[in-house]
C-alpha cells in the first residue's frame, strides 16, 4: 500500500475515540515503515541524480538500502518496542509500535518480488506474493483501485469521527498527500 493509506486504514484501526497525542503516534507509526524509502528515494533521486529505472531495479535491492529499508519493517523489533512501552505502561508507545506492526502486515501480501525482510534481523525470508500493490502484471490495478475504494471510505468514516478543525485538516492534509502520490506516479513513473 502507498504511505497515506496506511496512515488512514491505521487510524480507521487504531485511531478513533484517542486524544490528539494518541492519533499523532498512530499516524506515525504509519509512516515509519515507509520512511526509509523517502530517505533511499530522496538519496538516489536528488542527491545522486540517479535515473528511475537504476533507482527501482539496481539501487533499491543493494545490500546497504535493503538492511535500512527492512530494520524499520521488521516485526519482531516493533514487537519487542511494543512490549518496552507495555513495561513501560506508554500509551504512546504501544500505539505507535502497534501501528507500526499493522503497516507491516498490510504490506506483506501485496509486495510480488520487492517485499520487505519482515523478520530481519533473524530471518532474510520474503514473502513472495502472487499480488503486488503496484504492479499490473500482478494484479497492482485492482489491487490499487481497492486501496482507492478503502481511502476514500477510511475518510469518510474519520470525517464524521474527526469533529475538531484540526483534525480534520490533517485528515484532509493525508487525503491530498494521497492524490498528490498519483499525479507524481502518472507524469514521472507512467
């Protein structure tokens, strides 16, 4: 799934009746699995100037990207962060491990050949599934019309729930970084 969508499915999951502080570490943790694409992305991208087709089929599976992209989508390290908060009875900590660990496993099925280690460090198993999130010979169309379908309903859902101007800025504020995804996709990957 793209970033924003698992900060929406993470609050539609985790984030509803929580204070301001609470939805802050759910959508966090959201985004964290995801972070060290942006830096990897930004990297590649801006600071090396390397082209797409290097940055998506050579640089994203070297060893150094792949150990940095797969400690932040590792399950048993957000389990074991997940229990130091339990110990150390934070909320916030939980919350933002749990939605760590949900953002993981909502990756898992929908990755073909570029899933994550998601029992790194003590495994290098993939889960190699026959459905991709993106890729259209792996069913990446339906699967992102899917993920359309369940953005728009997540923010329909947490529209209503989210009463406070705030809140619903920043549910707008995901939305548009929603749409903005796809229109950076058509003019620079399509």
């Amino acid at each position: 799934m793209n970033t924003p969508a698992h900060i929406l499915l993470n609050l539609l999951c985790l984030g509803r009746n929580r204070s301001a502080k609470l939805v802050t570490s759910v959508a966090i943790g959201g985004i964290l699995p995801d972070a060290p694409m942006f830096v990897f992305y930004f990297v590649e991208k801006v600071l090396r100037g390397s082209s797409e087709q290097y940055i998506w089929r050579q640089a994203y599976y070297q060893t150094h990207w792949q150990n940095f992209i797969d400690v932040f989508n590792s399950l048993p390290i957000m389990a074991f962060g997940f229990l130091l908060a339990l110990w150390a009875s934070s909320q916030v900590g939980m919350l933002l491990f749990a939605s760590m660990g949900l953002h993981a496993l909502g990756d898992l099925p929908l990755h073909h050949d570029d899933g994550h280690r998601h029992f790194f460090p003590f495994s290098n198993w993939r889960f190699e599934s026959p459905i991709s999130y993106w890729d259209p010979d792996h069913h990446g169309g339906t699967v992102t019309r899917l993920e359309i379908l369940a953005v728009v309903i997540s923010c329909t859902i947490l529209f209503r729930h989210y009463k406070s101007l705030k809140g619903r800025i920043a549910l707008g504020t995901v939305g548009c970084l929603y749409g903005a995804y796809f229109v950076y996709v058509f003019t620079v990957w399509a």
